[in-house]
C-alpha cells in the first residue's frame, strides 16, 4: 500500500510538470506569433500580397492540427499512466498502436496534402503583365521595370508594384548567391549566378513595406533591404512614366563635382553624361525613400556621410571612399542628389 501511494504521487507530480512546461511552451509561442504579428511592414503574419495570404492560411491550418495532436497525445498519454493495470491487452495494445500510429497519421497527412496542392499552383502570367528584373549585388538591389511592349526602366533599392496587377519578378545574382524575400507578398527565392528564378505575385493592399535578403552574401548582408511600396494602378502608371523621363537638375555646384570625382565612372544620371554601370542607377535618386539599400534615410548628411566612408554604414561595400573629398564638397553633391527627382 505505501509504494502504492508513493507512485501514486510520483506520476501526480509528473503529470504536474508536464503541464507546466506544456503551459510554457504555448505561453512562448503565442508571445512570439504575437510579437512578430506587431510588425506590420515585414511581417509574413501581416500579408498584403496573395501568396503570402495563403502561406499565412495554411501555416495556421497546420499550427491548429498539431496542436490538437499534441492536446490529444497528451490526453492520451494521460489515460494510459491512469489506467489500472491489465486494463488494456496486448491484441488491443497493437491494434491502438496501428490505429493511432499508423492509420490516423496516413489520412490527416494526405488530407493535408489535398488541401495545401491547389494552393502551390504558380499564379498564370500573360505577356500583358509586368516583369521585373532584380539583380543582386553587394550590397543592394538593381531594378529594371519591363512592361509589356516598352523599354525598361532602370531602378535600384526600391521596388514598387500595382495592386491588383500580377507581376511576375525574374531574380538574378551578379556576384554571390543572394535570397529576396519580401514577407508580407510572397514566399523567398534564391537568386543565383547564372541562373533566372521566376517569382510571380499579386498585391492586394497598398502601402509602404519591406523586404530583404536572407541568404548571407557578405558584410553587409544585414543590411541589404529593400522598400516595397503597393500603389494603385493609375499612380503606379503615374509613377513608372515619370521614371522613364531623363533628369532635369538644376544647375548645381554638386553636378560638377559629381563628374570632378569620377562617380559618373560607376553611376549613370539619364539627361547627363554620367553613363557608369557599375553601380546603382541614380537618375530619380532623391525619389527613393531611403539611401544605401534602405541603410540610411533621405538625408543630406547621411548621403554626405556615405560617400566620403561608405564602409562605416555598410562594411565590404565595393563603393569607394572618398575620406580627402571636403565635407562641405560631400554635402553638395548630397544636395545634387537629392534634387534628381
């Protein structure tokens, strides 16, 4: 009788810190899915985007079917430290076993599996829909716009898409391999040397977001981000036609400076002589929303900063420093930039 009471109160105990870390473990799961849905500009639990949306759905469709395994496991688990000896055979034993470990397992995951294949079915492009190519360097993002029957237009560290539209991304990698992932649109994708992936998309909420690259290609790779703005159709138009125009600065103590130091050698300004390739596009710079691949904001001394010592906002960017060039001279050119609308 006393080793009776004994087990008795060890299974009771046992049974006691069982919950107790199961109360844990859920506890931590909802404060980080709470956590993680509060960020609504990079959050994969705040879609704005189709694919997202159902990435989203069937990620909550298989939380709630595991947990209610696991409630059920534990239920029975429960049962079985419970139950008298001799309750349950050894022919009865097998045929549970089979019946749970088997059978049980075998239809919730093909039920899983029907339900989840039409929604991994590729969105359908057309030769209407807007292509967008988006190469990845170290450390930002070349942009190239291709609508359907027009030249493209050339863009960097910023992407911006029609709500409603399809859009079908093509994803490059000059250098090493990068990962472009913009959470609350669509799923992640490689971007390899030598090879285009496809990614295909549809906005369904404008707004201004943000994504990055989650594969590591380098000092910097944590700082290689990428605004994302959804707008209605009739503004993105509005927009991409006037990103198809050349500069028009105004006559500018930067613009010589810029020439004087050999950025035109990497950067073009479309209207102007500066016809570099190398690195991002300038042409509508101070229409961009953030500076070195969302590093630094749209401000004349962070430009400034940037250009005379690139490496102090992005260490092993390939961009030169400029440390002699004098910083009233850094602030023109800033000032020159920004002014390229």
């Amino acid at each position: 009788m006393y080793k009776y009471k004994v087990g008795a109160r060890r299974v009771r105990r046992c049974e006691k810190g069982v919950m107790r870390r199961a109360r844990r473990i859920f506890g931590a799961m909802a404060a980080t899915l709470l956590i993680a849905g509060c960020n609504r500009h990079q959050s994969a639990l705040a879609p704005f985007g189709a694919e997202a949306e159902q990435v989203r759905h069937l990620t909550l469709v298989l939380v709630v079917g595991s947990v209610v395994i696991l409630v059920a496991l534990a239920g029975l688990w429960v049962a079985a430290v419970r139950a008298p000896e001799g309750r349950l055979s050894h022919k009865g034993g097998m045929r549970l076993v089979l019946v749970l470990g088997a059978l049980v397992p075998t239809l919730v995951l093909f039920a899983l599996l029907l339900y989840a294949l039409p929604m991994m079915r590729p969105r359908p492009v057309s030769r209407a829909d807007l292509r967008i190519t988006v190469t990845g360097e170290q450390f930002w993002w070349r942009v190239a716009y291709q609508p359907a029957g027009t030249p493209p237009v050339t863009a960097a560290n910023e992407v911006r898409i029609p709500v409603g539209r399809t859009v079908a991304f093509q994803l490059k990698a000059s250098d090493v391999i990068h990962s472009f992932w913009i959470p609350g649109l669509a799923g992640k994708m490689d971007m390899i040397p030598g090879r285009t992936n496809e990614l295909v998309v549809r906005a369904d909420v404008p707004g201004r977001y943000r994504g990055a690259c989650t594969e590591f290609c380098g000092l910097s790779h944590a700082r290689m981000a990428l605004d994302v703005v959804a707008m209605e159709p009739a503004a993105f138009d509005r927009w991409l036609a006037l990103q198809r125009r050349p500069a028009a600065p105004a006559p500018a103590r930067g613009q010589a400076l810029f020439a004087e130091n050999g950025c035109a050698g990497c950067h073009t300004v479309r209207g102007t002589g500066a016809l570099g390739t190398i690195g991002p596009d300038l042409t509508h710079f101070g229409s961009r929303l953030r500076v070195a691949a969302g590093t630094l904001p749209m401000e004349t001394e962070a430009i400034a900063r940037f250009i005379r010592k690139p490496d102090d906002a992005k260490p092993g960017a390939r961009m030169p420093a400029f440390p002699h060039l004098p910083p009233d001279d850094a602030r023109q050119i800033a000032t020159y930039l920004q002014g390229l609308q």
